[in-house]
C-alpha cells in the first residue's frame, strides 16, 4: 500500500512540476490557466493518496474542497480573461505589465 | 494646574489660530501671538509668586503605571521662561514672512513649542517620550511645508535623525521600566521610582546609551550633527529659531535630568568619551562654520560648537561645569535665536542667505548691523555677555576635573572668533557691492532684538537669579546621585504612588 | 571723593549707551560734547579722586575698595564686580582719562566729516570704559571684562572704515592674535581658580606667595601664561604682527590704542600680578628677553617704513618692548614710568601724524611729503617735541627720563645682564634713527604737497598740552642726581616691589647715563648725516640692502610665516571640509538603501510569470527550511 501511495505521490509531484513549468514559460493566459488547473489536480491527486494511505475521508474531502474552489476560480479567471482581451486586446501575460513597480 | 497650563495654552492657542484662518487668514498670528504672551504671563508668575516650584499629578494609565507627572524646578523653570520667550520671539519673527497656510503654521508652531514645555515638565518617561514625540512632527511639517528650496530633503533628515535616536530612547524606556518592574515587582514609569531602580554595570551602560544617543543627537554632538545644518538652512525663520533656541535644549535638558541623576556610575565611566566628542564638537563645529557660504548654514554650524560645550561640561561632573553648562543653554538659545532671527529679516529683504552677495549692509541697516554684531560677539563669548559665563564656567569646571580637555576647548575661544568675525566680515562690513539699499529692522523687529539684547546683556551681568534658580538641581545632583530627584511633597506623595503603584501589567 | 571711583569706569560705559542707541539722531555738537565730554569728566573726576586718594597717605599701604554687586556666586567661585584703586591702578587710571580725553577733543575736530560720527564716539568711549574697568578690576574676571572689551573695541575701531576689504582683514587680524593670547590669559585663569581658589588679585598674590614655592613648575607655568596674554595685547614677540596692521583705523583710533590703552595692558597685568612673575625667575627672564628682542627687531623694522603711521606703530612695538625689559628685570616702577612718559608722547606723535594726513588730503607715505615745517609750524614744534622725547634727547624730555632708567637698570639689575643693556642700547640708537628719519622726510627737504587744513583749536590744544607733558612728564620722577626725588617710583613701590641691585653694578650711573644720553644723540645725528649726504638712498639702492629692506619692511616675515603654517592651513581645511566628510557617511547610507530600493523595484516587473516564479522559489525555500532545519 505505502508503496502505490509513493508512487502515486511521485506521479502528484511531476504533475505538480509539469504545471509549475507551464505556468513559467507559457506566456499566453490560457495556457497558463491550464498548467494551474494541473498543478491543482496535482494537489488533488496527493491529497487523495494521502486520505488512502491513512485509511481517512479527510483527503476526499480536500479533494472536493479543490475541485469546487478550482471551478470557482476558473469562472473567475475565465472572466478575466475575457476583459484582459476586451480591453487590452491580447492574451499575453508579459505585455500586460501594469503591475511593474 | 499651572503646569498643565502651560502645556496646554500653546496647543490650545494653535488649534484657535487653525481655526481662526477660515474667517481671515490674517487673524492666526494674532491668535499665536496672545497664546504666546499667555504663555510667557503664566511662567513668569510661576517664577514670581510660586517660586518656580510646582507638581501635578494625575493618572493616566494605571494599568502599566504610566501618570501624568510634572514637575517644575529651578532647572524646568528656566527652561520654561526661554521657551516662553524665544516662542514669542518666533512668532513676531514669522509675522510678515509666512504667508501660506498661516492657521497650519502656527498650529504647527505651537504645537512644537508646546512638545517642548512637556519635555522640559515631565517627570514620567512615558510622557516625557509622548511630548519628545510631539515636538518632532510638528517640526517636520514646518519644515517640510514652509521650508526653502531643499525642504523635503532637509525634513527627510531631520525626522529620520530624531526619530531613529528617539525609537533607541523608547527601548532604553522600557528597559528600564521592566528591569525596575522585575526587581521591585511594580511596574511604572514614574522618574523619580526609576532612579531607585538597581542597574549593573553592562546594563546601565547599554540603557544609558539608548537615552544618549537621543539627546546627543538631539544636541547635536559629533557625528551626529549633519542633520542639523541641513533642517536650520532650509526652516522658515521661526522655525530655525524654535530648532536652535529651544529642540537642540531639549537634549541638554535630557542629559542633564535623565542621564546624569539615573546613570551616575556609568556617567563616570562614560564621561571621558562624552567629553572627547564635546571638544571635537566644539573645534570640529567651528571649522565647518568658518567654511560656509550660506549664512544660516554657517549659523547653524556654530550651534554644533556651542553645544560641545554643554555636552563637555555635563560630562565634567563639577558643579562649577553644570551651572555654566545650564547658562550656556540659556544663552545660546538666546544669542542664536536672535542671529536666525536677523538672518531671515535680512533674507526677506534680499532673498539670498549667500555670503557672497552680502556685504556693507551696516550703513544701510544701522540697526540690523548693531544687533548683528552684538550676537556674534555673544557667539564668540565675549565677557559681559551671557554666553561668556556660560562657557567660562564650563571650562573652568573642566579644568578643574581635566585640564588637558579643558585647554583643547579653549581653542574654542579662538575658532569662535574667527567665525563671528567672519560673519560680521561678510554680512555688515565690507563694501557693499551690490548696492543693497533694504530698509533697516522694522518696530516689530526692533522690539523683538531691543528684548533679547537687553537679555543677553543681563545674563552676562547679573546672572545670579538663574544660578539661585537651578543651585537646588546642581547641588542634589553631585551630593547624592541617587537621592538627586526632586521628593514629592508629603501630600502628594500618596496620590503618586497610588498612581504609580496601579497595577502591574 | 573716593566712593565716586564707580563712575569714572560708568561713565565712558553710559555715553557709549547712550550715543549707540540716540546718536544718529542728535547733531554733531552734541555728540561732541556727549563722546568728549563723558571722559573729559571721567579725567577731573580721576583726579579728585587722585587728590582725595594721595590724601590717604598717613598710612602706607592704603588701598580702596568698591564692590558694586555680586556679579556670579556659583559653587565656591564668586567674583564680584568691584573695583580696586591702589597707587598702581591710579597712576594707570590718570594717565588713562587724561590722554584719552585729549585723544577724544581732537577727535571732535578730526572725525567732523565723518558719516558715522556717533558711532565713532559711541565706539571710542566703550574703548575708555573698557581700558578703565582693566584697570581698576579687583578680580582677575572682571579684568578679563575688560581685556576682552578693549580686544572688541579695537576691532570696531581698527574696522571703522569698514567699506575697505584690507581695514577689516586688519580688524579681524588684530582681535584674533589678541584672542590667542586672551586664550592663554583664561587657561591662566583657570590655573589660579583651580589651584588658590581665588581670581580677586589680592588674594591671588597673597595665596600664591603662601602656597606656590619660589621656581615651581606650576607657578611658571601659570605666570608664562600670563605673559602670554600680555604679550598678545601688547604686541611683543611672538603676537606683535597684529599692531602695524592696526594703522587701518583712523588716526585717534591708533593714538587711543597704543598710546593710552590696549597695548599698555600687557605691562600693566604683568605689573599687577608682580608676584607669580616674582616667583618664576624662568618667567621673568622670558619677559626681559621678549622685550628686549622686540625692541630691536620692531626697531629695525620702523627704519624701513614708508608709512608715517606704519613707523609710529613699529616704535609703539619698540617702546612697550622696553616696558618689558623693564618689567623682566625687576624695575616695575621704571616700566610703568616709561609707560606714562610714552603715553604722552606717543599720543602726540600720532596726533601730530594725524594733523600731517588731514592736511596732505589722507597721505601716508612719507616720501610723498616733506618741508611741512613752514607750513604748519605748531604742528612741527610739537611733533618735534614727541620725537626727541621718543629718541630721549637728554635732560629736556620726559622720554629721556625714563627710558634712561630703564636702560640703566637693565644693566645694574640683579636679574639684568650686559647683553640686555647692549640691546637696549642698541635700541636707542635705531629708535633716534628711525624717529628722525620721519621728521626729516616729512618737514624737511622739498615741499612735495601742500597742506591743504590748518587745524582747528580742537585738534591745537590736545597737541600743546600733550607736549608740555612730554616735555614735563619726566618731573614726577626726577632721579636724586637730577635734583628730584624719585616720586613716581617711591609712590608705586607701595604695591610693586622695589627694585634689587645687583652687587658691584651700582656704580658709575652717571658715565651710564651719558653714554646713553650719546648714543641717542648719535643716533639723530647719524640719520642726519646719512639723509643729507645721500648716503641713505646709496646705501639702500645695493642688492643685499634691499634684501634686507623688504625683510624688515615686512616684519620680519612673521605675517608670512603665519598665514603658511596657521591661517591658510586652516582656511584651506574649511573649504576642503564645507561639506563636512562626517555627513559623507550619512550620504553614504542614504545612498546605500536607494541602491537596495532600486534593486527590489527590479523584481516588480509586472510579468505575471516572474512573480509566480518569485512565489515558487519562496516556497521551496520555506519547504526546504521546514524540512532539513
């Protein structure tokens, strides 16, 4: 069992990292969205292996908890984009920098 | 009563010139200037009719021992009657030049002089704290808002200095107020439990150093001093004088009842350094001074070199240095709140504070020329003069502790003239190559200096009210250091310990 | 008449008040009369109180005393603001009012074009107050009152003309090399308090006898501190470079300053505290040979000066340079002798002087005038008077009296040597040379300007009176082989001790007092034979001579030496340090913490990615610390 958990973890971490590395090259939103949507699940996935490995429903739950905050967020995000494109007419991330200091 | 009183009429005076400028933007001064008169009234009854001495205490919050306890001695009364005096002087001498925001000015202004009558009152460090802060910001404002071409800078670095040195005194507080809490069991911030408090030697040394970093810097001693030339250049001339003739005393006012009487041992064993920097001060002061173009700069470096002085004879511990040390205060706040007070008369008639463009003023300006000259030879101490007894008593009570210390100050007395007479050389001597024709002092100024004249002038010949004023202080002081704090009088006593006993927190 | 002696310091003090406050409205009459008048009444005054204080003589050392308030009272120090009036300060006193009103009546005349006349006099009579509460100050605080105040007063005055920028460089000069050895007179000070718990001079000198042993390092320490502030104000060796600068001021200024006052106090501190210098033969020593070296290099100097006031000034070095050989060897009285003499003819000669200048429309160099004897014959009677009392031409003038004195005691004194009567010979010689070496280029020879001013009886009578004096001073101290009883010196020995003979020297005063009365004689008739027969222009056309002539025209490159090793050191520091090096440092970290600003902003890019990546690594880390720490 705490083998299948180690792996399970394993494959929760290189999701995790596949997600971190999209979010950091990928310069359009959306796909940066995508990756964040991915290192969500990632949690998910760690989460879920965590809550089998002790036998206990507190990883489930945590699971619903990401997968109802991770569909919030993207309604959020998603209207974002759709003003970011609205107004700014682009969807890169690096041209919008009105956040510079 | 009447020590809250005094506190309180300057403050209550700003807030009626703030509001007084919605009807009439002419009408604050007014309101300053009766304030002020108020003020002065009010302490020179307290120094007639009451002798000079009175307590008030009330509590403020008991819970961690902190009361609202002044105290007037010989020391505060005179300290008092100057800020008074120079607060009323300042605002005569802003009459004409402010013009903008007049209600905030003199709200600021008097607010400040009130921060100041606080700290010169308070026998409680959190209030004293309280009113240490309530002079600085004040200030910042008057500085930063009616300053001159450099003002946010110079504003920048004065509230940084002190405020940075005032944090450092805040910690020495409360060291202090816990390590006399643990070893007695009750918490409090009242001065004259504190001075019971048993320090070691290390720990006495760091809190000691806390207190006297914000009042060297307050002083301002070297290094320490390179806010200063910059905050006195660029404040509007009321606020140079309430800078020089009244803040920089309030860090020789803290030496004087804070450091001496709470620290007494690591005092001596801190007094060697203390007066190294006091001479360095002193010469360092005046070289700078005498390398000046701007007039008000080179002014302000001067009070760097007299007020080496003060941290010289303080440190001396002999009775003889601490009472020249407290007419030194008196007399520089006079003599150079009189030279601000000139040099912004004449930078409203020429709009130059430059060395350079000055000159032969004296034909033009026999009245501005005469004071000129009788300041700067105060400022170089001449005899007859107040501050001459000042700083002669410094040294010889130096002299008699160190006379190697005291010899190296009275270099002193050759530095300071070649400045003062450098500035008597470029303002009011000399051939008047622009052809300045200004007006000379107006009756308000001529008033104003007629005042302080015949003050520096009494000081250097009849100084003897002020040393019977303060003997009390000094002589406490070197008998019993621990002993050196004013007793409260037996009625009192049980309303100041139940107000400091409170509880503890 | 005693207990008015307050007032004659008040006085000067009240007029000086009240012409600085009210002069600038009152006409010049009147202010003549105030300035004058103040002192002309301090002067009958004086001497009622001389008369009423001579009265006193029943006993022997009758002293008088007033104390006027308490001036400090301070943990065991408390000097008071009295005054003290023995036969020292008396004869100072007298002397003092008398030549300074003389000096003010012609003033009134000299001054009357003058823009700023009230304030010359409002000035000059602060100068007499000062001088006068010198003298008559009881403590050594209230003398520094004075010593100070007469430092400030030749400023003002030295300045007076302050349009000029080389008037005030020459006011300034005078008040700080006076302040150096004003400084040395306060460590002085402090000395005395710490160790005889003292500064009334009565009781300094009392303690001082009781407690310092006779030669103790402490006791010559403080008394060359002493001579250190005495020889600031008196303008001797090393501190004299200040005086021939002075001659800035206008012409009654000089006369007042190194006639009557200022300069004079040197010798007169040095008389007053008689027993510290008494206790330090080391002391006294270095008095007589300051004195004596100054008298011959100021000598040598006023022989080359082209300026009538610059020779005047040089000889006024000269001269106080003989009160202090005086005073080094023991002849106290002789000095304060020689003081009053020179007082008289000193002020005549300068007011002579002036009388020249006005008359030649401001003129000062000598060899622009010449043959002014015809022209104001009064002038030159009396200017010539004050010279030969100046170069002591025997048995008429006053200066013969008391620079014979003390050339003599220079060589008979116990503490006197050959080599300080050789120079004080020598001395006499050069000063006949350089006083006829003036008289001559300015009222003999070709007439080279006319003299435009006759003066007036303002300016006639202080230049009559003061040449009777000159010739007539001598009387009050006639030595026993001329017939006199020595009166001045048996009256001053009250408070100054008496003089010691040495034993075996006492002897041929008489073939002394000839050889010196030779040699001054000798002296005129050298520059006259010199000036007449060419010789002088011959002698000083050859390279070497000229050499030389610059040195000592320059005084000896002192004023060089100075400005190279104090005063442009010091100045050159000031400007290198205007921006004071200590606020570098404060600079510095502002400096510093606007850097680390500038390189955080550079993380604030705006790209989204950069901060996820900030977010990432921050959390590693953070993870990373949780893990392995």
């Amino acid at each position: 069992m705490t083998r299948i958990v180690g792996h399970v973890l394993i494959l929760a971490a290189v999701l995790f990292f596949l997600g971190l590395i999209g979010v950091l090259v990928r310069r359009n939103i959306v796909f940066m969205l995508l990756s964040i949507e991915i290192m969500f699940n990632a949690a998910g996935l760690a989460f879920v292996a965590a809550g089998a490995r002790w036998a206990k429903p507190d990883g489930q739950i945590m699971f619903i908890f990401i997968v109802s905050m991770a569909a919030a967020e993207v309604s959020v995000a998603l209207a974002l984009v759709l003003q970011m494109h609205h107004r700014l007419k682009i969807l890169d991330t690096d041209a919008a920098k009105s956040l510079r200091g | 009563m009447i020590l809250a009183g005094l506190i309180l009429i300057p403050a209550v005076g700003g807030l009626l010139a703030w509001f007084t400028e919605r009807f009439n933007p002419a009408r604050p001064k007014f309101a300053a200037l009766a304030a002020m008169a108020a003020e002065l009234l009010a302490a020179v009854y307290l120094a007639a009719f009451r002798s000079g001495s009175a307590r008030f205490v009330v509590p403020w919050i008991p819970r961690f021992g902190i009361t609202i306890h002044l105290y007037c001695d010989g020391l505060s009364l005179v300290l008092v009657l100057l800020t008074a005096f120079l607060g009323l002087a300042a605002v005569a001498s802003a009459w004409t030049e402010i013009n903008e925001r007049t209600g905030f000015f003199y709200f600021n202004l008097l607010l400040t002089l009130s921060g100041v009558t606080g700290v010169f009152l308070s026998l409680d460090l959190f209030l004293f704290y309280f009113f240490w802060e309530v002079m600085i910001l004040p200030m910042y404002f008057l500085i930063a808002l009616w300053g001159h071409e450099n003002r946010v800078y110079a504003s920048c670095k004065f509230f940084l200095f002190t405020q940075v040195s005032g944090l450092l005194m805040l910690v020495a507080i409360l060291a202090l107020y816990f390590l006399h809490g643990q070893n007695t069991g009750h918490y409090t911030f009242d001065y004259i439990q504190l001075l019971k408090t048993p320090l070691s030697h290390s720990a006495a040394m760091l809190i000691m150093s806390g207190f006297l970093i914000a009042f060297v810097v307050k002083l301002p001693s070297v290094p320490f001093h390179s806010w200063l030339p910059d905050a006195h250049t660029e404040a509007p001339t009321a606020g140079s004088v309430v800078l020089a003739g009244l803040l920089l005393k309030t860090g020789a006012y803290g030496i004087l009842r804070f450091v001496l009487p709470l620290f007494a041992s690591a005092v001596r064993h801190f007094a060697p350094i203390a007066m190294a920097l006091g001479v360095v001060s002193i010469l360092y002061g005046a070289l700078l001074a005498f390398g000046q173009r701007d007039l008000k700069r080179m002014i302000a470096y001067t009070s760097v070199s007299h007020m080496g002085f003060v941290l010289l004879g303080a440190f001396a511990g002999s009775r003889l240095a601490l009472y020249g040390v407290v007419m030194q205060i008196l007399c520089h706040g006079i003599s150079t709140g009189a030279l601000f007070i000139l040099v912004g008369g004449l930078r409203e008639r020429l709009h130059t504070r430059e060395l350079d463009s000055m000159g032969g003023l004296w034909s033009a300006m026999p009245r501005l020329g005469a004071s000129l000259m009788l300041f700067a030879m105060a400022s170089l101490g001449l005899p007859g003069l107040g501050n001459f007894i000042g700083e002669f008593l410094v040294l010889l009570g130096v002299f008699q502790v160190s006379p190697f210390w005291a010899v190296l100050a009275s270099l002193g007395f050759v530095t300071s003239c070649v400045y003062s007479v450098w500035i008597v050389q470029r303002t009011i001597h000399g051939p008047n190559t622009r052809g300045w024709n200004p007006p000379d002092l107006s009756g308000r100024e001529t008033v104003v200096m007629a005042a302080m004249s015949v003050l520096i002038l009494w000081l250097g010949l009849f100084p003897r009210p002020v040393f019977t004023a303060v003997s009390p202080f000094v002589e406490n002081l070197r008998q019993k250091p621990q002993s050196s704090a004013p007793a409260p009088e037996s009625g009192r006593t049980t309303g100041v310990s139940r107000a400091v006993r409170g509880r503890t927190p | 008449m005693l207990e008015l002696l307050w007032i004659i310091p008040a006085l000067p003090f009240a007029g000086s008040l009240f012409l600085a406050l009210l002069g600038r409205k009152l006409p010049r009459r009147a202010i003549a009369c105030l300035g004058a008048g103040s002192v002309g009444i301090c002067a009958l005054l004086t001497g009622l109180v001389a008369i009423s204080f001579i009265g006193h003589t029943s006993s022997h050392s009758f002293t008088y005393t007033q104390t006027l308030w308490s001036w400090l009272d301070v943990a065991g120090f408390g000097p008071s603001v009295s005054l003290h009036l023995d036969a020292l300060s008396l004869v100072m006193i007298l002397v003092i009012t008398l030549v300074s009103f003389l000096i003010h009546l012609y003033s009134t005349e000299f001054m009357i074009g003058d823009a700023d006349y009230s304030r010359f006099f409002a000035q000059m009579n602060l100068f007499v107050g000062s001088m006068l509460t010198l003298v008559l100050a009881d403590n050594f605080l209230l003398l520094y009152l004075g010593w100070e105040g007469v430092g400030l007063c030749s400023y003002l005055l030295i300045g007076f003309w302050y349009g000029e920028p080389q008037n005030g460089y020459a006011a300034r000069k005078a008040f700080i090399v006076t302040r150096v050895g004003d400084t040395a007179l306060a460590i002085a000070l402090f000395i005395i308090f710490t160790h005889l718990g003292t500064l009334r001079i009565g009781e300094v000198m009392l303690a001082a006898r009781d407690t310092w042993p006779a030669g103790s390092p402490i006791a010559t320490v403080t008394a060359l501190l002493l001579l250190a502030g005495a020889v600031g104000k008196s303008a001797q060796l090393p501190l004299q470079t200040w005086l021939p600068d002075a001659m800035a001021g206008p012409t009654p200024v000089s006369a007042l300053i190194h006639a009557a006052t200022m300069v004079t106090a040197g010798v007169y501190l040095i008389a007053r505290t008689n027993v510290l210098f008494m206790l330090s033969p080391a002391a006294l020593t270095a008095v007589a040979v300051i004195g004596a070296a100054t008298l011959v290099v100021a000598g040598f100097s006023g022989l080359v000066q082209h300026d009538i006031k610059r020779v005047l000034a040089y000889s006024t070095i000269s001269q106080i340079g003989y009160m202090f050989l005086a005073l080094g060897v023991g002849a106290w009285s002789a000095a304060i002798f020689h003081f009053m003499t020179h007082a008289f003819f000193k002020a005549l000669l300068f007011l002579g002087a002036g009388c020249v200048i006005a008359a030649t429309d401001g003129e000062h160099d000598m060899f622009k005038m010449g043959g002014l004897r015809k022209q104001m014959p009064l002038v030159f009677w009396t200017f010539l008077i004050g010279a030969c009392s100046l170069s002591a031409v025997p048995l008429i003038t006053a200066g013969f009296y008391s620079k014979d004195l003390i050339i003599w005691k220079a060589y008979c004194s116990a503490r006197g040597s050959v080599w300080l009567w050789a120079a004080a010979i020598f001395g006499s010689l050069l000063t006949s040379m350089y006083t006829f070496r003036m008289v001559l280029l300015t009222f003999f020879g070709p007439l080279r300007k006319n003299a435009t001013k006759r003066p007036g009886w303002p300016m006639s009578l202080p230049l009559v009176v003061l040449a009777v004096l000159s010739i007539a001073g001598g009387l009050v101290d006639l030595p026993k082989n001329f017939g006199g009883g020595s009166a001045l010196t048996k009256f001053l020995t009250r408070d100054l001790p008496s003089f010691v003979t040495a034993p075996g020297r006492a002897v041929h005063q008489g073939m002394f007092g000839v050889f010196a009365a030779c040699v001054s004689l000798g002296g005129i008739l050298l520059i006259e034979l010199l000036m007449r027969s060419r010789m002088y222009e011959k002698i000083s056309e050859s390279p070497r001579a000229k050499a030389l002539h610059s040195f000592w025209f320059s005084g000896w490159g002192f004023d060089r030496l100075y400005d190279l090793v104090l005063v442009s050191p010091y100045a050159m520091l000031a400007r290198i340090n205007r921006d004071d090096v200590i606020d570098y440092f404060y600079t510095g970290l502002s400096r510093l913490s606007r850097q680390g600003w500038r390189g955080l902003c550079a993380t604030e890019n705006g790209r989204v990615r950069s901060f996820v990546l900030g977010i990432a690594l921050g959390a590693a880390i953070i993870i990373g610390l949780a893990v392995f720490l």
